[in-house]
C-alpha cells in the first residue's frame, strides 16, 4: 500500500511520528481541527491517525480522496464510521494491545479502592473530617471476583487479584473452561457466576449481547451488597439500574471508568457518579505514560507494515475490517 504521508490529527506521543519519519512517510501534525478542516485537510493525506478525541465520520472518510488508511492509537474504534470506510476501502487499524496492562492495572486499583473506601475517605479528610468508623471496609482476601470476558484485561485482572487472596471465576464465550483454569479461573455459566459473585468486573467489547449486560435482572440475582466495576465500555453495565442497585443496598458499591455518553451530562450518569458508594475516573483506563508510548508506536508499526517497506515491522494485527486488506493485497 503506497502510504507516503499521514495526518497526526489528535496528541499522539511522539514516537509515533518519529517511527513514521525514520521509514520515509511525511508527517503532518494538526490538532484539534473542526469537521469542516478535517474535511479539508483530509484530501492531501494518504493515511490519518487518531486517540479518541477526532471523530472520522463517513463524509471525512467521503472527503478523502487519497486516503488508504485510519489509525485509532487506542483499544476500539467507537470513533470511526468502519462502515463507511470498508465501502471506500479503506483499511482501519487499532492497537488493542497496547494499553491492556494499563486498564488491568486501574481495575485492580478500582477493586482495592471500593474494598477500603481510600477515595471517599481520602476526600472526607481534606474536607477536614476524621471519620474511621464510616470508612472501615472489607478484607479482599476470600472474596469472590467474577471476571465478564476473559481476553487480554481480564485475564491480566485475574492473575493480579488472585495474589490479593481472591477466587476468581469468569465466563467468555470462546474461552474453554480448561483454558480458564490454566490462568485459576474457575468457567461458570452465568447464572451461576452471578450468584456467587462478591465483586463483578466487565472486559467485553461493548457489542449487541453485551449492551446492558449488567441489569436489573443480573443485580437482582447477585449477593445483596456485590460491587460492580466497569472499565471497559459505557452500556455494558445499565447505569439507570446500577443506580437503583445502589439506592436500594442491592449493590454495596460501584467503580466507573466508561459512560454511555462522555464526557456526561445526562442526569443519571450524573447522579451516578455523585453516589457515595461510587469511585468514578474519567476514562483513565489507558492513560498512562507507558500505554500512551506503547500505542503511538503500535499504530505506526502497523502503518508501515501496510506499506510493506520494513522487514521489521510485518504485523498488521489491528487492522479491523480485514476483508478490506485482503482484497487490496490480492488485487
Ligand atoms: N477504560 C479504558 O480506557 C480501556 C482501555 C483499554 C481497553 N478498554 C476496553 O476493555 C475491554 C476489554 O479489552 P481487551 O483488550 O481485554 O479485549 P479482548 O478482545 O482481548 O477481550 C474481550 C473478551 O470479551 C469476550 N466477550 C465477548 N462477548 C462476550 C460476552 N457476551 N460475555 C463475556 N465475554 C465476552 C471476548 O470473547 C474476548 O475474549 C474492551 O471493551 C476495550 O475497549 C478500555
């Protein structure tokens, strides 16, 4: 694929562009351009790279005369019309790997977080109160985690939350119990797994048989007072229905990262996240240094493999819509 310059169109860490440069590919950095610009700017480059902040909508991906390929340094492509671009083919590529250790490592600070309440007492003593007995928490060691998907994060979550003293058990419709068990996962179908659960974290794609995976229903099964993590993707737990959990003493606590909406202003999400029982970051999962170099580099290496210039770089591992590069390499 003749890939010879590409638009940098969000922050990504420089490395990506400094990989990019050293195989020969131009490189425009431009942040933070309206839909308008985009439009504008997007008929010069052959290729464009993304985080989350720039939306590559079907009229950008129309606009794009040259364009060949789209790069989302990041896990997800929630920003790109994928539709659109396999029917220009354009090829669309993700680093879904880079940032799996990042979000592991949140979630097992989310879990650790709702088990001693270090946000909510931390933030009672700077407003000036000394509240132990309100802030005591809960042993992990013993407790039951129940894993929902069992790819890259939750699996990185298990092994970590296994050497706190915690049973983990999970389900992942195309992981085998016997491969669960090589990382001391104990497989249950979910009915069961809800019923033993003292904590719930989801690491699924947000998918149609994801969307409202955690409801009314499933909280209603679980042990009064189970805790809920979720940082994966916003809808996988129904927010309305983590709240009335809540409200009701049927969920003991809740640990957000992902929103329906970001950044949110529907009421719910709002009332939500000013819960007292509830520990909410800003999509964080992947924001760390090492996640953010590791992406940058990821979604150049992929780019380059594209344009089959390197013998180092081959793998094109998060290229999304595949049929895409297959018909371009055979053509
Ligand atoms: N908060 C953040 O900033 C952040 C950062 C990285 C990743 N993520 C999100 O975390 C999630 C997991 O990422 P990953 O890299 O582990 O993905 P992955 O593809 O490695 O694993 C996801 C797993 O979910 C399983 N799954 C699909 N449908 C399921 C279902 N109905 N029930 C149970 N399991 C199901 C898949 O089979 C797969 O094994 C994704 O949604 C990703 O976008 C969020």
């Amino acid at each position: 694929m003749d890939i010879r310059n590409v638009l940098v169109a969000d922050a990504v860490d420089e490395a990506c562009v400094a990989l990019l440069q050293r195989h020969s590919i131009q490189v425009d950095c431009k942040y933070k351009l309206s839909k308008e610009q985009l439009i504008q700017a997007i008929q010069n480059y052959d290729a464009i790279v993304v985080r989350s902040d720039t939306k590559v909508g079907a009229e950008v991906i129309q606009a794009g005369s040259r364009l060949k390929a789209i790069g989302r340094a990041g896990a997800g492509v929630d920003n790109i019309d994928v539709n659109a671009a396999t029917a220009r083919d354009v090829v669309v590529l993700n680093t879904p790997g880079g940032n799996a250790i990042s979000a592991c490592e949140l979630t097992c600070a989310l879990i650790a977080n709702l088990a001693r309440n270090v946000a909510a007492a931390s933030a009672s003593l700077k407003a000036g109160r000394w509240d132990r007995k309100l802030y005591a928490g809960r042993e992990l060691s013993g407790k039951t985690l129940a894993i929902i998907g069992l790819g890259r994060i939750g699996k990185e979550v298990a092994l970590r939350m296994q050497a706190w003293g915690m049973t983990t058990i999970g389900f992942d419709p195309i992981v085998t119990p016997q491969e669960a068990q090589q990382f001391n996962v104990q497989y249950l179908e979910l009915d069961a797994l809800w019923r033993r659960a003292d904590y719930i974290t989801v690491h699924t794609p947000l998918i149609p048989a994801t969307r409202n995976l955690i409801n009314a229903q499933v909280l209603g099964s679980c042990k009064k007072g189970v805790k809920v993590i979720n940082v994966a993707r916003g809808g996988i737990v129904n927010e309305g229905d983590l709240l009335a959990a809540l409200k009701s003493g049927q969920c003991g606590g809740a640990a957000i990262d992902v929103y329906e909406q970001e950044p949110p202003t529907n009421p719910v999400t709002l009332e939500l996240i000013a819960h007292d029982k509830v520990v909410a970051t800003p999509h964080l999962g992947a924001s760390t240094a090492e996640a953010q170099v590791r992406v940058a580099v990821e979604v150049a290496e992929q780019l380059i493999a594209l344009t089959g210039r390197s013998p180092e770089y081959k793998s094109t591992s998060g290229v999304i819509n595949r049929a895409v590069l297959e018909k371009l390499t055979t053509a």
